[in-house]
C-alpha cells in the first residue's frame, strides 16, 4: 500500500510489486521510487513484508550506484522525512521493456531450460553442467517485462533486437555485461559470489542508456557465501530463496499463496541484512 506523500508535494503514481512510483507538478522530469516492505516470489505479492526490507534494498541500490562506472538514474536533491530510508530521487526514464539478465552461474530457471534444451534463451551451453556450476563465461539471456500480473518470458537476443532495435540491443548487452563483471569481482573481493543479477535500463531526455530501477540488490540477484560455494553448498543464498523453498513446499501456486511465518520472515531478513554487512564493511 503506497504512503500518502501529498504533503511533501508528490502524488503516488503507479506501485509495482514492491515499490511505489511519485511524481509532482513542478519537476515534470523527476520522480520519487520508494522501495516498500512487500516480497514477491511467483509473480504473487506475499503477506507479510519483510520489516525494514525497503530500507536494506535502498541501501544496497545507492552502494552498487557509487561503484559503477556507467550512467544511472539517481540525482540529488531532498526525500521526504517519511520514506528517507527507503527513497530515490531519480530522472525520469523512457524504460525499455527488456530485464537484462547476466548469468554467471547455471542455476534457478537457467538450470531447468538448459535440463530441456542444453542452452537457456538460445545460448548454446557445453554438455554436462550440473546445477549451481559456474559457466564458462558469464552469458546474456534477456526476458521481456510483462505487465503486472503476467509472468516475465526469457527471449532471445534476436528478440530484443526486434524489441528495442539493433543497434541499443547490442548496447543493452554489452553494459549488462560489462556491469555484471565489474560487480563480480567486487563481491569477490568480499567472499561473495555473484550468481546471477537482473539490470533495468531506459533512455534519458537526451537519449542516453541510463542504469534505472534497484541494481544488484538481494531482490534482482543471486548472491552465495563462496566459502560455503567452495564446500559444496550451492542452495545458501543472500535473497528470499528460503521464502520461495517454503512456498513451493506449501503452495501448489493455484489461488492465494499462504501467509509466510514469522520464521521464514526473519530468517529472509536476516540474509538480507548480511549480504548488506559483508559487502559493504
């Protein structure tokens, strides 16, 4: 449920599965993205949030966009006191209707396509991977957004080129990997492996492609503690993978889903928390 901000001059906008959207009359090029509590896992939005979960995402989003070297959608200027925590001041962006997933790692939905066809959105792989092996090189396997309430598609590259043209399919590409590698090495250096990561991207007023949304948080990646990794245990991951483990063996994923326990709640709060701890101490 989004906040009132009318005081403070915003007017809620649009809310997607966990964040909220503002805008106002008098910065017709702003807008304010306020990262809620709620948690999703099969395109449902659960009961409840995860408290303080809109805060860690926001924290982490503003971290990662130091770091990177490429173009991003924050810019400075006030929030309101009430959402300070959880509040991006950012331009507006014309969005482009392609997630931009980098995949280092063999695992979740790659690992099924790749069980069915030995590639995963057309990308050949070599024969005998196992689920959670780390791939020969990182790889690109784009998915179209779909409208709130449908299920996103992984598409080929081919397709984004129809979607978006060839020439900011390529682009789109490029920096998606480029990010990725650079935000590896950068996990890497704190005992973090970087699974796999979703970016968002969208074109500014002069046309530039612009890093928008969250970026490399607990909600758009797949983290693991590479101590464990090395170990064998590739199912310990920094994201609500416990809360989607414990939907799928309590929910069939027909109707409403089941109210997550308080237990799965902190236990997901605290993965969070810890990712955020051990990457940025």
């Amino acid at each position: 449920m989004s906040i009132d901000l009318s005081a403070d001059g915003w007017q809620h906008a649009y809310s997607g599965k966990v964040r909220d959207l503002y805008d106002r009359a008098d910065q017709p090029d702003r807008m304010l993205v306020v990262a809620s509590d709620r948690v999703s896992a099969f395109d449902h939005v659960l009961e409840p949030g995860i408290p303080g979960k809109g805060a860690l995402l926001t924290t982490l989003t503003r971290w990662w966009f130091d770091r990177l070297d490429v173009p991003n959608h924050l810019v400075d200027g006030p929030v309101p006191e009430a959402v300070a925590e959880r509040a991006m001041l950012v331009k507006k962006l014309d969005m482009f209707p392609v997630e931009c997933v980098v995949r280092g790692y063999l695992t979740g939905s790659g690992w099924k396509e790749y069980q069915a066809t030995q590639s995963v959105c057309g990308v050949d792989l070599p024969a005998g991977l196992a689920d959670g092996d780390r791939l020969p090189e990182p790889i690109y396997t784009p998915a179209w957004k779909a409208p709130l309430g449908e299920h996103d598609e992984n598409i080929s590259f081919e397709r984004t080129v129809e979607l978006v043209g060839a020439d900011t399919a390529a682009a789109l590409r490029d920096l998606s990997l480029q990010i990725f590698a650079a935000a590896s090495a950068i996990a890497e250096e704190r005992g973090v492996i970087l699974a796999d990561t979703k970016f968002e991207f969208g074109a500014d007023a002069a046309g530039q492609i612009t890093l928008g949304d969250e970026v490399l948080t607990s909600d758009s990646s797949r983290y693991w503690d590479a101590e464990l990794y090395a170990a064998g245990d590739r199912a310990s991951s920094f994201d609500k993978q416990i809360v989607r483990d414990w939907l799928a063996a309590h929910w069939d994923l027909n109707g409403t889903p089941p109210v997550l326990p308080p237990d799965i709640i902190e236990r997901t709060s605290a993965r969070y928390r810890e990712l955020i701890e051990r990457l940025t101490a």
